[in-house]
C-alpha cells in the first residue's frame, strides 16, 4: 500500500508540476507570435513581364500611348512599375514622337513615367527634318501632356543644335523651353 501511495503521489506530483508548463507553452504565446513581419518585404515585386507592351486610348478610341518594355515589375507598395528598356510611342498628336531609355519607372495611377538612362525623343524619326533631343532623366506627365528634366539636354536637328540645362516641353502646343546656360548652333538652308 506505501508503494501504491508513491505512485499515486508521484502521478500527482508530475501532473501538477507538467499541467501549467504544458498549459504556458500551448498557450502563453499570443497570436502576433505566429503573423510573419512584413517590413522586410516593403520593397518586393510582386509580378512581373517580359516583353510587355502596353497601351494607352483616347477618349475617342484612339491609340494614344504605345509603352514597350523588355521587363516590367510591380512593386505594390510603392505603387510604381520598373521598366528595363523602355520605348515609348505618344501618337496624341498630329506629329507622333518616340522616346526611348535604359531605364524607367511608371506610376500605377498613370500620373508620370520618369525615363533614366541615354533618355532620346525623336520628332518625325526617320524623315529628313527629324529632331533629336538627349538627356538623362525625363519625366513624362500624361494627363498633362508635358515633360520636364533638370538635367543638361540636347536637342539635334538637320541645320540646329541646342543645348541647355533643364526643360520642359508642352506636346499639345509644341513649346519647349531650355531653362538655363542655352547654347545653340543655326546652319543656314543653302
């Protein structure tokens, strides 16, 4: 009977030592514990294209903006697209221009286009009076049918050659304005 107390005692002793641990292990971690931390994936893509083209309309059902790129990837949280070789056809107009570059980010909500990297528009590409403008960094505002940099920029044509610092050009007007140290050559029609 002293050997059957000691194992009732011993029985006892053990659940009342393991029951709380066993309770605090299988309880005593709260919820958050088990949500994984997002903060490192702040910056992730979450899809990506090859070979993407997208495609602007007007109002009026007209092809108004061709965007080619050899890769897209969406990043979600900055609400942005990165574009590797971007190559963009704006057909708004009477005179379609071309822009193309090494790099791009494109907003989600179509606001800018910032194009970095050998950033070249051409007017009227491939015809004799085609006009060349070069820089690092453009931004294209859509809505707004403008562009604007601070960076130096060249522009070419056939019998001219400008360059300056900063610019901004309006596509419906077909204004563009060189903001500072302008410098140009004019070759006269012979």
């Amino acid at each position: 009977m002293i050997s059957d107390m000691n194992s009732k005692s011993r029985v006892i002793l053990a659940s009342v030592i393991l029951i709380p641990v066993l309770l605090y292990w299988g309880f005593g971690q709260s919820p958050q514990e088990h949500i994984p931390d997002n903060k490192g994936l702040s910056n992730t893509i979450d899809y990506y294209l090859e070979q993407a083209t997208i495609r602007e309309w007007s109002t009026d059902g007209q092809l108004a903006i061709r965007l080619e790129t050899e890769k897209l990837e969406h990043n979600p949280q900055l609400e942005v697209n990165y574009l590797t070789n971007p190559r963009m056809t704006h057909l708004g107009n009477e005179k379609p221009f071309y822009a193309s570059s090494d790099q791009g980010i494109a907003f989600d909500d179509n606001s800018r286009t910032d194009l970095l990297g050998n950033v070249a528009i051409y007017s009227n590409k491939g015809q004799d009076d085609e006009t060349t403008l070069k820089t690092e960094k453009l931004s294209f505002f859509p809505q707004q049918n403008i562009a604007q940099t601070d960076q130096p920029v060249t522009i070419k044509s056939p019998d001219s050659q400008m360059k300056g610092i900063g610019m901004d050009i309006n596509f419906d007007d077909q204004i563009l304005n060189l903001h500072s140290q302008v410098e140009g050559t004019h070759e006269n029609a012979k």
